[in-house]
C-alpha cells in the first residue's frame, strides 16, 4: 500500500510492542494484592527477549505525566511516528522489527507470565469550519491476511488507540 503525499496526510500513527503482567484485575483502584501482581522486573523481559526496549518502567517509578507513580511495569519496543493513514503500513514495520525475537518474546511471555501486543496509536487532525461543522479523514485499519498471520504466529494482540484533535 502506498501512504498518501506528506503536504496532505494529517494522520499520525505509532506501534509498539509491549509486554505486561497477564492478570485479571478489577477496576481502578486497584488492591495493593492487584498492583503486587502487574509488577515485574523489566530487565529480565529485555535478557529473555533479546532485544533492547525503547521504554522500561517498573511500578512505583514517577509517571512522567502524572502525580501518582506508575501502577504497573512495563516494557515497549517502539517504532517512530510517521505520517500515514494506512495503519497496516505501521503494523507491518513493527512487526519486521520484532519478528526475529520471537523465540524471546514467547519465553519472556511463558516464563514470567506475561501477555503481548500491538498497540497502534492513531492521531487524526480535523478541521473545524466557521458554521461548526468538523471534518476528520481517518485511518485506514484493514489488514490483510497474511498480516493478520504474522500477528497470530507471535501470539500477540492488537489493539487500537485513537486520537481526533481538531483545532
């Protein structure tokens, strides 16, 4: 697929991969029992992976937006931001990336209890007309079955954060 021309894409996509704790919680505010369980040590997901992350963080770290520390670890491999609509593009270059750790990342998975993803996140700019009217393109979130394929061999899932700013 071919992204359409940069003067005129007003969409911006990210992917990463994360790991995090594979428990069952109930709804914030979570027991002190809740948040021991989502604490893991980040630095042996990136020795079972094999792979350096762009992001670590272990609960109780400052948030770097928030007041409150983190309630959760994690670990990420990010690709950089670029300028499309076509989100399977995005996922596609991901997926290159991390392919080659599968072995890694099941053994990060299996062994510490973990689950994986895709998270994809979409930020739409929209025009706001002098009668109020809006209007937002939007991202294309197709995939194509071979693509779909890679995701399932990785056993990962997909998720989809989107965003419409409108000035």
């Amino acid at each position: 697929m071919i992204d359409t021309d940069a003067a005129a894409v007003r969409c911006t996509q990210r992917a990463y991969l994360y790991l995090e704790r594979d428990v069952v919680t109930g709804e914030p505010p979570y027991t002190a029992d809740e948040l021991e369980l989502m604490a893991f040590e980040p630095d042996e997901v990136t020795r079972l992976v094999g792979l350096e992350p762009t992001a670590t963080w272990r609960r109780g770290d400052p948030h770097p937006r928030f007041r409150t520390p983190r309630r959760f670890s994690g670990w990420h491999y990010e690709m950089p931001a670029r300028e499309t609509y076509v989100t399977e593009n995005v996922v596609a270059e991901l997926l290159d990336a991390v392919e080659p750790y599968a072995e890694g990342i099941t053994a990060a998975r299996d062994g510490l209890g973990l689950r994986a993803g895709i998270m994809i996140v979409i930020e739409m700019q929209g025009e706001r007309y002098e009668d109020g009217d809006v209007s937002v393109s939007t991202a294309a979130i197709t995939y194509r079955a071979a693509t779909l394929r890679r995701v399932a061999a990785l056993d990962l899932s997909l998720n989809h954060d989107q965003y419409v700013l409108v000035d």
